[in-house]
C-alpha cells in the first residue's frame, strides 16, 4: 500500500471525523442557550423560508413527518416558533419564528461563526471556498445529482 492510497483511504474516517467533531463542540455551545442542533437547523430554516409548512421543513431537514412535527411541538413549547393557520387553506399551518425564537438564533449562529473561524484558523489562508467546493461536489455526487 502507497502513502497516497493510506490517506485517500481515509477520506471517510476523516470525514464523519469532522462532521462530529463539528456538531459536538456547536452542541456543546448551544446546549448553553436551551436549544439542541436539530432545534438549531430547523430555526435556521424557518428564519430563510417565509411562509414554510411542516410538511416543506420535514422535506428541508431530510426527516419524516412524525419527527418533525415532535420538534414543532417542542420548539412552539418552548415559543420558539408558533404556528398560523393560512388563510388559503386551513388545515395547513404556517411555521413562524417568534421574537424569541430570532434572539436565541441569533445567538446560536454566532456560536457557529465562531466555531467557523476558529476551524477556518486551521487551514490555510483562502482555503474556505476549496473546501465548501469539494465538500459540495461529494455531497452532490452522494445524493447521485449530476455535475453541472
């Protein structure tokens, strides 16, 4: 076996190395602000897409109806995010974060800024934009979409 072929072979230890690494030290982070990861993305989703149903986040966090619709209750319990009945249809709700729902993630995205630079500080200088390109063309040739 070659140099070569020992750290390629490594690409997905080091990976899903990184991808926990990540989520520990933000979870580790944002525990301190009463929310969890998944709390965390689906606030940052319903901040980016106005007018968002539960059926739309469940498809933007790559999870089925049921868990969904338990971190919808836990987060409108902890009036974070409240629900709206739209008036075009009403048996479809409309997701809302509330005041305090920006103000924690708001918080909780300066944490993961700050966990951003703090890894960026590792690489070398203008190594960012690489790296979200190659990691996007993995996680575009995993999901079997086609180059462009």
């Amino acid at each position: 076996m070659t140099a070569n072929s020992l750290s390629t072979d490594r690409i997905p230890v080091l990976l899903r190395g990184a991808w926990f690494g990540l989520n520990r030290r933000l979870r580790s982070e944002i525990r301190k602000l009463g929310i969890t990861t998944a709390q965390y993305t689906a606030l940052r989703c319903i901040k980016e897409n106005k007018g968002l149903s539960q059926v739309a986040l469940a498809k933007l966090l790559s999870t089925n109806k049921n868990n969904c619709s338990g971190l919808v209750k836990r987060l409108c319990h902890l009036n974070l995010i409240q629900k709206k009945v739209t008036s075009s249809d009403l048996r479809t709700n409309e997701i809302q974060i509330t005041a305090k729902g920006k103000k924690i993630f708001t918080q909780a995205e300066q944490k993961a800024k700050q966990l951003r630079l703090e890894v960026l500080d590792q690489l070398p200088r203008n190594a960012e934009e690489k790296l979200i390109k190659c990691l996007g063309i993995c996680h575009d040739s995993l999901e079997g979409k086609e180059k462009s």
